[in-house]
C-alpha cells in the first residue's frame, strides 16, 4: 500500500469516525459536512474529495457493514438454518453496536432500509417461490427486511435483554419462519 493510499484509507476512517459520534450525539439530518470535518479534524475541501455529499459517506458505511455482515453469513441458500443465520446477525449487531444504532437512526434508516432491501432480494432471487403463493417477492423481501430492521432496534433499545442466540430463534420464528411458508418453496427455515 502506497502513502498516498494510506493517507486516504486514514482520512475514509476520520469522516467515518466523526460521522458515526456525530449521529449518535443528535439527528442525521442536523448534521453537516463541516460538522463531520469539524470532529474528524480534516479539511472541508478534502471532504469533497472523498464523497460527494453526507449521504454517500453513510452509504460507504452501509456498504462495510453489509460486506462484512455477507462473508459473515454462511451461505444463504434454501437450506440455511434462520435460526443460525440469526444468531450471526444478532452477534454481529452486538459487536458493532454504535455503527448499528447509527444506520438503524430513523433519519437515515430510508437509506440503510433499501440498501438492505436490495441485497435480500438478490438473495431472494436465488430461492424457489411457491407458485401458488399470493405474496411477490418484492413483497416478501420488504417484510423480511422492515421487520428485521425493527426486531433489531427494539433488542438494542432494550439493552439486549436476550442473548444473540434467543434472538436467532425469534428471529427465524417470527420473520423468517411465516413469510418463507407462504411465499417460498423451502426445505429447512
């Protein structure tokens, strides 16, 4: 890795830093860029380099967290165990909690919600559907998505009351368990 590389990996990390504090400390909405290089101690200008508005830098965080949260995953298929596949997501909300609670933020959760929207649906794209079934698969996706956003902040708005592993199976109970028997054709949920 180059120096110039290094410097703006070094840099990507302050605006994320300073925005991740910053979003945890009042609205996404009331915050600026001279805000985030204000915190992040970088130039206004350099910035503007880097992205071209707050919303990209949000989306630069989104994308390191849905990477990260994928190669985590096993392999998504029709014979995942959602009970696992819950658990990992619960463990890896818990690891990174403040990046969680700060794309999880009702301002910016629009964004983060179709980011994620996205990749479940090229996941879901994978899976038979029932034919018979009365639910699209866009509709299907949405659900999974909304509801897994909003089981997710209310574990962390309750402190975590139960641990990663009682979450997985909530979660594939709730969520994954329903909307997979009416709209795909699965063997194991």
């Amino acid at each position: 890795m180059t120096t110039q590389d290094r410097r703006v990996k070094r840099t990507q990390q302050l605006l994320v830093k300073a925005l991740i504090a910053l979003t945890l400390e009042r609205e996404y909405d009331k915050i600026t860029i001279r805000d985030i290089t204000e915190r992040a101690e970088v130039g206004y200008a350099t910035f503007f380099r880097h992205y071209p508005d707050k919303d990209a830098l949000l989306r630069d965080v989104l994308d390191v967290v849905l990477n990260e949260l994928m190669t985590r995953l096993p392999d998504l298929s029709a014979h995942s165990d959602a009970a696992i596949v819950g658990t990992l997501l619960f463990h890896y909300v818990e690891e990174h909690e403040e990046v969680m609670r700060v794309l999880l933020r009702q301002s910016s959760s629009s964004l983060v919600q179709e980011a994620i929207e996205q990749s479940v649906q090229n996941i879901l794209r994978q899976r038979t559907a029932r034919p018979e079934s009365p639910v699209p698969l866009e509709i299907a996706a949405y659900h999974i998505v909304t509801s897994s956003i909003s089981l997710i902040q209310w574990w962390l708005q309750q402190g975590r009351p139960y641990p990663p592993e009682r979450m997985g199976i909530i979660y594939r109970e709730l969520i994954i368990q329903p909307t997979s028997n009416v709209a795909f054709a699965l063997d194991k949920i």
